[in-house]
C-alpha cells in the first residue's frame, strides 16, 4: 500500500512538474515567434534587403553559441528554478528595447533587444530541456518532449497573431509605434511568469549517475573525463544545430514567404508549420516508446522532411509554401527524439551535456541568415534547396551517429 502512495505521490509530482514546464515551452515559442512578425516589418520600415531583416534571427540566437556552455554553470550554482526566473527577467528587458529600438528607427539596437531576448531563451533552454529529458525514465524522453513540443509550436503563431490582434491592421501596414501597447502587455506577462517559476513546486531532479555515489550507475561516463570524450553527444550537438536552423527556417520565413508570393494576409500562413509539428508530436505522444522507439521515430521523421524540402522546391511556386508542413511534420519530433539520443549514458555530466546541445541551437541565427541570402540570390522558393543535406546528417545520425561510443 505504502508503494502504491509512494507511485501516486510521484505522478502527480511529475504532472504538475509538466503542466509548469509546458507553461515554460510555451513562452520560448512565443518569444521566438516575434521574429517572425518582426522580419518583415523591419524590411518595409528600415528599407533593408532580406538578409539584413534576417538578422534579428542571428542576434536572437546567437546568444545560444555564448551563452548556452556557460548556463550549466549557473544551474549548477543557483539551481533549475532560480535560472528560470532569471530567464524571463531577461527576456523582459529585451523585449523593452523593442520599444526605444522601433521609436529610434535603429537596426542595431533592434538586434541588440533580439540578443537580450535570445540570453532568456538561452538559460531558460538549458533548464528546462535537460530537467524534461530526466524527470522520467530515458527511452520515454521523447513522449514528454513531444507534449512541450506541442505548446512551444503553436506559440509561435500565436506571437504574430497576437500582435496583429492587438494592433488592429495586417503587418504590411504597421508602423514601429505600433507595437509599442503589446510590447508592454508581454512585458508583465513574462515577469509573472519569472514569479511563478521562482515560487513554484518544481522539485530539483538530477540523471542516473549525476550524484557521485551513484555514479556506478554509469559505468561509460565513470571512464571519462570530459564532456568533449562523449562522440554520441558532440555527433547529437551537430544534428541538432542542423535541426534547430531548418526547424527555425520553416517556422520563421512564411510570412516572409507568403508576402514574397503576393498572398492576402500572409500573417495567417504562420500556422502552416506549427499545425504540421503538432500532428507529428501527437504522433510521437501515441508511438514512442511503445509502438516505435525514438531513434527508429528519427528515421522516419528525417525522409518525411527530406520529401517536404524537395517537394517545396520542385512543386509550382503558388501552391508550394503549403508543402512546408511536411517539413514541419517530419520536423516534429527530430528535437523530441535527438535529445534523449545524446543524452543517455552522460552521468555525472548530465547538466553539461544539456548546455552544451542548448549551444546548437545556434544554428538557428546561422542557417536562417544563410537562408536570407539564398532568398536574395536566387528566390524564396530555391532558398529552401538549403534545408536538404542538412536533413540527410540528421538522417545518418538517426541511422549511426547516435551509436557511436568509442
């Protein structure tokens, strides 16, 4: 009887655990969503090419490849919720910058709000991904990412419609002064979510073989003596780079893209990749592990998007932004299914491990910039050419690279 509490005492820990952490998915997404409302308001008001409006992405995200290594340290030093807190402070702060940026008309200080937003989203990762992947056993990781995986996508349309609500006109007519009301609103909103993560239950949780006396637990990482010495993990960090930068593009450009085909509203093309995501979380919720096992989950989700990718390029360019959700549905569960990969077997370097994939998420400043300068080389439609050999690594990672020990 004592067990049978003990068990239920543990699962209704684990779901209010998971009902914050979906409230913390949720506000990345949100927050990276605002790109995607920005980038094309920054090219009609600052009069500046596509890669340039890119750049908002690069700053964003560029705050992961400084500061993602660097957040294991504070984790370790004030613990999981107190970085969370300190997460949406900075995003606060960048977020108001985006006031003084769009009154000032300066691209630079625009970039810098992105940055600031980005350091949020950067400690606010490195808790919150690696805290999912350990709060339950490893070969389920992937089903409980899928369930944040699914608040954090459709917060990214929500982002753009939530401004375009706000504000009253459709993004071709907004102006910088704008957006100065719903700026203010997600301001407060996220400093009460840094006062709900800091006074929540959220219990510190630690991997097999984190603690030194259960480090036996582990026995490949007892053997070793830096994280650099994991191949699997380092071969994860690459694939989940690439993933995070395709991810980023086909979340990130379609209004742009709609915009670049002529089509009426295109903040409402926004939804396109989060609705192909959600089917594929949904589907990794039902499936893994019981039905398919997260890295067989890889390889299937790796050719559906390799099919999306070619079939955004080759189909006629009217109907073509609408085959981007076989991008995002194969895109689904590649961060659900990379994480737990190069996780397992980290032990005691389990909280440096998880800072140094939050690293990769760089890739999504890097590829979408690049992206950017495809779209004004050769067009919006082969800008996405892009998206192909970056898959096919995720595809030999999902088939080998994860397997890779010494």
């Amino acid at each position: 009887m004592s067990n049978q509490i003990a068990s239920e005492k543990r699962g209704s820990t684990q779901l209010v655990a998971l009902a914050i952490l979906g409230m913390m998915f949720f506000s990345i997404g949100f927050a990276l969503g605002i790109n995607s409302y920005l980038i094309p308001l920054l090219k009609s008001e600052l009069s500046i090419s596509s890669a340039e409006s890119y750049l908002v992405l690069a700053a964003t995200f560029s705050a992961f490849l400084i500061f993602g290594y660097p957040a294991s340290f504070v984790i370790a030093r004030i613990g999981y919720k107190k970085t969370m807190a300190l997460s949406f402070l900075l995003f606060s702060i960048g977020f108001y910058l985006y006031i003084p940026s769009g009154q000032m008309e300066s691209l630079p200080l625009f970039l810098a709000a992105s940055f600031l937003s980005g350091m949020g989203n950067t400690f606010l990762q490195a808790t919150v991904n690696p805290y999912v992947t350990i709060l339950g056993p490893i070969d389920s990781a992937a089903q409980r990412m899928s369930i944040m995986g699914i608040l954090n996508k459709l917060a990214w349309p929500v982002a753009p419609l939530f401004l375009a609500l706000v504000i009253g006109k459709s993004v071709d007519q907004v102006t910088f002064s704008d957006t100065t009301l719903p700026f203010y609103i997600i301001i407060g909103v996220f400093l009460l979510l840094g006062l709900i993560a800091l006074i929540s239950p959220l219990p510190e949780v630690k991997a097999v073989g984190e603690d030194e006396e259960s480090a036996d637990d582990c026995p490949y990482a007892a053997k070793k003596t830096s994280i650099f010495q994991f191949h699997h993990l380092l071969l994860g960090v690459l694939a989940l780079f690439f993933y995070v930068g395709v991810e980023t593009v086909a979340l990130g450009t379609l209004v742009d893209y709609a915009e670049s085909l002529g089509l009426a509203n295109p903040e409402w093309y926004a939804w396109i990749a989060p609705v192909g995501m959600v089917v594929g979380y949904i589907a990794g919720i039902i499936l893994i592990p019981k039905y398919v096992s997260q890295s067989k989950a890889l390889v299937i989700s790796t050719v559906t998007a390799i099919v999306g990718s070619l079939m955004v390029v080759l189909a006629p360019e009217e109907i073509s932004i609408f085959f981007v959700v076989l991008i995002a549905l194969g895109a689904a569960l590649m961060w659900p299914a990379i994480w737990p990969l190069a996780m397992t077997d980290l032990g005691r370097f389990t909280k440096a491990g998880g800072s140094l994939m939050v690293v990769a998420i760089v890739g999504g400043a890097l590829i979408p910039t690049l992206y950017g300068f495809l779209k004004d080389m050769f067009g919006a439609q082969n800008a996405y050419w892009l998206c192909l050999p970056l898959f096919l690594y995720i595809l030999y990672y999902a088939l080998k690279g994860h397997k890779v020990r010494n």
